[in-house]
C-alpha cells in the first residue's frame, strides 16, 4: 500500500474514532442534570411524551471504553495502513501456527497407515473416513463430492484413467500432479476446416455416430497424421502420455460434435496441481488409497 493510502486510511480510523469520543463528551457536557427528572422534551404524540433525561452514567462509560479499547487494538494489531501492529500479528503467522497445532495434533493417527499397502488400506473403515476427509477438503472442489468429476476434471469412480489406476501411479499422480495438454489441430497445424470435419467424424465412428461415413473413411488417414502419435493407431489412448482412450465412452470435454471439435480445433490444456508440498506423505498415502477405493 502507497504511503498516501496508508496515511488516509488511518486519519479516516483515527478521525471516526476520536469524532465518536468527541460527540459523547459534548453530548453529555450538554446536559443540565445527571439525574432523572420529570422534565419533558415537548414531544407529544397519542398521548406519549419523550422525557428529557440524561444518559445513563454507565451506557456513557461503555462507550467510552469502547473507545479506548478500540485505541488499544489498534496500537497491538495491524488497522492503521502500513502499521503492522506492536505485536507483529499476521493472518499468516496464525494460519502457520495452527496448522503447526494440528500436525502435532494429527501426524501420529496419520503415520499409523503411512506403511500399510494401498490396496490394503483401501480396506480399512476408520482411514477411509479420514481419506474422504481428505479428498474433501483438497479435491472436491474439482472432482466433486463423490469423485465423479466434471467437464475438464475426470471422474476417479469408474476404470478409465488417464494416467493408469494402479496404487502407485495415483500415488504420483497426487504427490507430483499431473500437465495436461492437447496441441490444436493435433500434429497437423495446418489442418483445413474440411479435415477438422472428418477427423471428428471418424472419432464420432468408433461409438457409431458418424453423421458422413464418407467424411469418416477420409477422417482414418488425417488421424494417423495429426493424432495418433498420442491416441494411437488403434485411438485406444496411452496412458504414458496422458492421451485418453477415444473407442470408449468416457469423454473428459463431452462427446457430442461440437465438443470433439472444439476439442481438435483449440486443443485443450489441463493442470493438476501438485499435492506433495501441501499434505504430508502419510496424508497423500491414505488419500491414494481413498482414490483407488472409488474405482475398486
């Protein structure tokens, strides 16, 4: 923050502050009496008149307090622009500290299946409760509640995986995360609005959905050029690279036409993030198995 946003925030804090202590003071330096009185304003309506009475001694005192307790907080923690606060508090060093609590806390139920075999602690109730907390807190957000996933963000319940499903290859999945990234056009940057058609025709074929068969004949040899380098001959994906299996019906982007051609036209880019510095490894170790749990 610019040193003239810092003075302005603080004079505008300061300024309420001490206008707030300023109209108590002279609004009680107003009054004629510090005792109830029978004395009224003037007011009248149906009937009810508003007394002219001072205000109570102890509300008064309250919100002087208020005050002076307001001076306080803001003389120990940041509130005043660029002044960090006499203790040096940040929101920071208190998120650090309590994740530090809750590792202490946390780490020894954690490392009690840190060498249990994955297929095997996928068996196990109690660290399964922990690895949905896990997935909840940290994929969720992408994959959903019920790890079925969404558009761009695979769904880990059934058996098609990208990356491969054993245990160990989810272990690194999590722990390293995963690129993502589909060139457009695939290797044929040149390629012609005419050969994006087939090219979707002939994938649309492998689930019969064709809508030209002769479009997906000529699709045949512009996919051998341009995709399966990656997808393969056989369009049965490899899993080395990521490339997904296009002969099944899983689709990560949706399988209708105008998706697979968005999907050849722009290509597509993904990211997994990278757990490893996030979650310790007894942490990804039972979230691994909680994954593989979905699909087995």
């Amino acid at each position: 923050m610019s040193t003239f946003w810092s003075i302005w925030i603080s004079a505008i804090v300061l300024g309420t502050i001490f206008g707030c202590w300023w109209l108590l003071v002279a609004t009680r330096k107003g009054q004629t009496t510090d005792t109830e009185t029978d004395r009224t304003t003037g007011h009248s309506f149906d009937g009810i008149e508003e007394y002219d009475n001072p205000m109570p001694k102890w509300w008064y005192y309250l919100f002087i307090a208020t005050c002076v307790f307001s001076l306080g907080y803001l003389a120990l923690y940041p509130g005043l622009g660029n002044f960090k606060g006499l203790l040096g508090w940040t929101q920071y060093n208190q998120w650090e500290q309590e994740v530090q609590v809750a590792e202490a806390k946390y780490s020894e139920i954690y490392a009690q299946y840190g060498d249990t075999p994955i297929v095997e602690l996928a068996q196990d109730d109690d660290a399964m409760k922990m690895g949905q907390r896990l997935f909840a807190n940290n994929c969720a957000v992408c994959h959903g509640s019920a790890g079925r996933g969404s558009i761009g963000f695979p769904n880990l319940t059934d058996d098609d995986w990208l990356y491969g499903g054993e245990p160990d290859t989810i272990l690194h999945t999590i722990t390293q995360g995963r690129q993502g990234a589909m060139p457009a056009k695939g290797m044929m940057p040149n390629m012609t609005a005419e050969q994006v058609d087939q090219v979707v025709n002939y994938v649309l074929s492998f689930s019969d959905r064709a809508q030209s068969e002769e479009a997906a004949e000529a699709g045949k040899q512009i996919f051998g050029q341009a995709c399966a380098a990656c997808h393969g001959q056989d369009a049965k994906g490899n899993q080395a690279m990521g490339a997904p299996n296009l002969t099944d019906n899983t689709w990560l982007y949706g399988s209708t036409y105008d998706r697979i051609k968005e999907t050849v036209m722009y290509g597509r880019q993904n990211q997994m993030p990278a757990q490893g510095g996030r979650l310790s490894e007894d942490q990804i170790h039972i979230l691994a198995a909680y994954v593989y749990s979905l699909s087995n």
